[in-house]
C-alpha cells in the first residue's frame, strides 16, 4: 500500500479527481489517500503561495503527489503553486507524453506517439533577471552539468524502461555555444552509455518545424526548460487535445502529477469536464510507484472507452463518437472497461516494474582556470563607439587595456559599423598586456579608475579558460 497525497484543486480539479480516482482504485491501486488543499481559497485566505505549511509536510512525507489544476487569483502578488512546488521539491524533470487516438479524436497526426522531457529548473526560468541601463534589461540563462546529466540521463531511461527507440535532443548550440552547447555535450556523453537506443539532435528552429509537421519521425525528445515549455504545448495540441495529456514532475526524491490543461472554471461543478487528462497523470504516477499492471490496466481500458466513442463533451464528434457523456459517466465506463483492451488503437504494455538507474551526481574534478580578461559592462547614452573607445581607454593601465567594445553582442569598436544600431548598453572587453593571465587585482584597479573617471560600470564577466580552452563568446564580427 502506498500512501499519496493528493489535492482536489479548484474548478473541474475536484470532479476529475473523484472520476480520476474511483478508476484507479477499482483497477486495484494499491494507495491510500491524504487530501490536502490548495488554490484558490488558500491564496484567499492570504497565502500568496497557495499552500499551507502543514500540506507541504505531508507532500514531503508521502513523496507522491498527484494533483488537480489550481486557480491562481487574478491580480498580482500571488505565486504560481507549479513553480513554488518544482522548485522546492527539485523536481527536475517534466514528462509529457502525446499520443494521436486517431481516428477517434480528430489530428493531424494519426502516427504520433511522442513524450517530451523537459528540464524543468533551470534554463532561463531560474528567474534572474535585473534591468542595468535605461534601455536593457536581462534575463540570466544558467545551465548546469549536474542539470543537464540529471535530465538527459532520465530522458534515456525512460527510453529503455518503456521500450523507446530512440531520443533526440533539441537546443541552439549554433548560436549559444556555451549553454545550449553545454547541454548537447552532454547529450552526446550520456548518449554513449545507451548503444541500444538510437541518438540524434537538431537545432530546435528546424526540429520543433519537422515535429510540428512530421512528428512520427520523433520518440522521446529531451530538451532544455524553455524550448519544453512551448514545445510540450505544441506537442500535446497537434496530438488531439491539450484536454487530454498529462504530465509527471520527477525530482530525486519527490514527484507531483497531474492534468496539463487549467481548472475551466466554467465548467466545473457541471458534470461536463472530461477526467482524461488527469487520468493520464495518474496512470504515470502509477508506473512510478511501481504499480505498473495497475497503469496497464487503467490505459488500455481508458483506450478502448475511447475507441467505443463514449466521449465527454470536449472531444465529441458527430460521426465518430456515439455517446455523448459526462465526468462521471465516462469514468463509469471506463471502470466497465476494466480488463479489456483496444482493438483499433495500439493497447499498451508496461514492463513488470520500471528500473531506473539514476544516480546521484558526481562533481568532476575541477579544471584548470585561467584568467583570461574581463568584460566591463558600461551605462552610457553617447552614440559613437569611438568616443567611448576614447574615454574608457582612459583606464587603461600598464597589464590591462581595452581590446574590443559590443553593442548587444555586436562588434562596434575598434572597426565598427556606421549602421549597426546602439543602445545605452556597452560591453568594454579588456585583455592583458603581455601576459596571458590577468589577476583579480587589476580588475579592481580597472573598477576603480572607472569610477574615478566617471564610467558607470553596471556589471562585470571575468573571460576564463577552461583547461586551456577560452569559454566565452567573441563578439558578432570580431
Ligand atoms: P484551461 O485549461 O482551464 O481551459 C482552457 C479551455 O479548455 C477552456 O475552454 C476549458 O473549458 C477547456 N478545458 C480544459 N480542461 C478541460 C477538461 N478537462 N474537460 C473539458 N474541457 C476542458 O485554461 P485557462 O482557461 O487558461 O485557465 C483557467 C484557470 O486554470 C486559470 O486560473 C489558470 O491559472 C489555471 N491553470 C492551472 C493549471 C494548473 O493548475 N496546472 C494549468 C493551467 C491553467
């Protein structure tokens, strides 16, 4: 018996979950239930995380959550319980299958059969983000080697428990070498340890195209946290319905499932909503639990309920469904259904009982660093790079001196472009004389003589090589 938590929501969130969970139960779940609340009327009561302190000790204690969609208050002020819960239980990894149930709910791709994995903490999302001069603001794109590891190890286990051929990662490594680059490196390290499961990767542009086109031609796709946020949607919406996918959040010692669409606050209480998607999430969590002949038994009578066209609202069809349902009904049949299989649709079959190999990371040992140079970022609403270029020359001393400015990445001194356009936001690359190496010190001295000479520098980057090799980007044109 495995105790869950689980949280009825706000909206449909409480008629899908009984309709979720009188099937899994009389499929033989071997679970017990603690109910917790969150949403709406925690965010109400004026815990603008949604959550109370208590609920997440029982998430913690239990491990399993399974989860129905949430409300989040209009008006600002109140934070996103998804994100709050990813990020504190580490749940660095988001799964979402999408399959086509083709003919019976309309697609354009009848083959489809795709799972996206999702970094799910770090990327662009770890939410730093700092405005510097009157006309810039950025947003700090951290990838990590143990995030990286984590989530294109999972993407390859997945494969092998479930049978995948093949996983194909996604990233623009073209351009950002350093990030993306990082994460396609490491695609290809952990790839070698899987010689039985085919590897590929494409630049995103072109594959997100090929997948919104032909996405028979993909199996698992493993991707950073920002292309999988929008790719995940694309993915489960060119399968049929975001209505019917789930999804799991995986960390190493906690997982949350649930429903990938919201709470239709419209619908709820109406006995309309269709159960299937939080279904799906449930059907993961018990794959993840172990409760692998359960998760069989739900989806393939799951399938074959759809295949007979008893279909909720959402997905009804004259000419393909027969019987128009409601939640409970639908959940009625699919407990009817209960030990058959599809004929038409493909059934499924689950290993008895997923192993997968995750183990904790292992920090490498450290490389040799050098200190190559610094980047000088400069607030300054002149226009010529040039006048610049004289001014900041100013600070030049005897080990260090300006080598290059950029202007949003591009080159504009020395040799810049009269056309290349220029905001307030000025990059003041500096190199040693002489040396290769520059020391902490100089740079100081450089911040210092900056301020006596009125630069208003806003931010510095140290340039370093990593074991001989430079790790960070030249400029555009340089
Ligand atoms: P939504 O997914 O709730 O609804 C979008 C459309 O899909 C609506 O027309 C709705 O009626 C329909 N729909 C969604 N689920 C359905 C189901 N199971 N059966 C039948 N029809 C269904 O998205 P929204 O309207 O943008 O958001 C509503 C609320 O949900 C908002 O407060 C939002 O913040 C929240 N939300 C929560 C989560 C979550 O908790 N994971 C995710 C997304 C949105």
């Amino acid at each position: 018996m495995k105790r869950i938590t689980v949280a009825k929501g706000d909206g449909i969130g409480p008629e899908i979950m009984d309709a979720t969970l009188s099937i899994i139960k009389a499929a033989g779940a071997q679970i017990e239930v603690d109910e917790i609340e969150v949403g709406e009327k925690v965010y109400l009561a004026g815990n603008t995380s949604g959550i109370a302190k208590e609920s997440w000790d029982i998430i913690r204690r239990n491990k399993v959550f399974l989860k129905a969609p949430i409300t989040t208050p209009q008006g600002g002020g109140y934070k996103s319980l998804n994100v709050t819960t990813r990020k504190f239980l580490g749940l660095y990894a988001n799964i979402r299958p999408c399959i086509s149930l083709h003919p019976f709910v309309k697609t354009k791709h009848p083959q489809m059969d795709i799972v996206i994995v999702r970094e799910n903490e770090e990327d662009l999302y770890a939410g730093i983000e700092h405005q510097q001069t009157d006309e810039v603001v950025q947003c700090l794109k951290l990838i990590s080697r143990p995030g990286c590891e984590k989530i294109v190890r999972y993407a390859f286990e997945y494969a092998k428990n479930y049978d995948r051929k093949k996983v194909t990662c996604f990233t623009k490594d073209n351009i950002m070498k350093q990030t993306d680059g990082l994460f396609h490196q490491v695609f290809d390290e952990i790839a070698k340890e899987y010689p039985t499961i085919e590897n590929e990767h494409w630049i995103i542009d072109i594959g997100a195209a090929k997948m919104a086109d032909t996405p028979e031609a993909f199996d698992v796709i493993v991707m950073p946290n920002l292309y999988g946020d929008v790719l995940s949607d694309v993915a489960a919406q060119i399968a049929g319905s975001v209505g019917l996918a789930g999804s799991a959040n995986i960390g190493e010692e906690c997982a949350m499932f649930e429903a990938i669409h919201g709470s239709a606050p419209r619908r709820a209480g109406q006995n309309m909503a269709n159960p299937s998607g939080l279904l799906q999430g449930a059907v993961l969590m018990l794959n993840h639990i172990g409760q692998t002949d359960v998760a069989e038994k739900v989806q393939n009578a799951w399938l074959k309920t759809i295949e007979e066209g008893i279909h909720t609202y959402d997905i009804y069809k004259e000419g393909i469904s027969k019987q128009k349902v409601g939640t409970k009904e639908f959940a009625e049949a699919v407990i009817k259904n209960l030990g058959e299989k599809p004929t038409q649709l493909n059934a499924v079959s689950y290993a008895a009982g997923t192993s997968f190999n995750l183990p904790k990371y292992q920090r490498k040992a450290p490389k040799k660093k050098e200190l190559l140079g610094v980047d000088l970022f400069v607030h300054w609403d002149g226009e010529s790079a040039d006048e610049l270029a004289a001014m900041v020359q100013k600070i030049n001393t005897s080990e260090a001196t300006l080598s290059m400015i950029t202007n949003r990445g591009i080159k504009v001194w020395p040799e810049g472009f009269p056309e290349t356009f220029c905001t307030d936001h000025w990059r003041c690359r500096f190199k040693p004389v002489g040396t290769t190496e520059l020391d902490k010190q100089q740079i100081v001295g450089l911040l210092e003589a900056a301020s006596e000479h009125n630069i208003d520098i806003i931010k510095t980057e140290n340039l370093y090589a990593f074991d001989g090799t430079p790790a960070f980007s030249l400029g555009q044109g340089q």
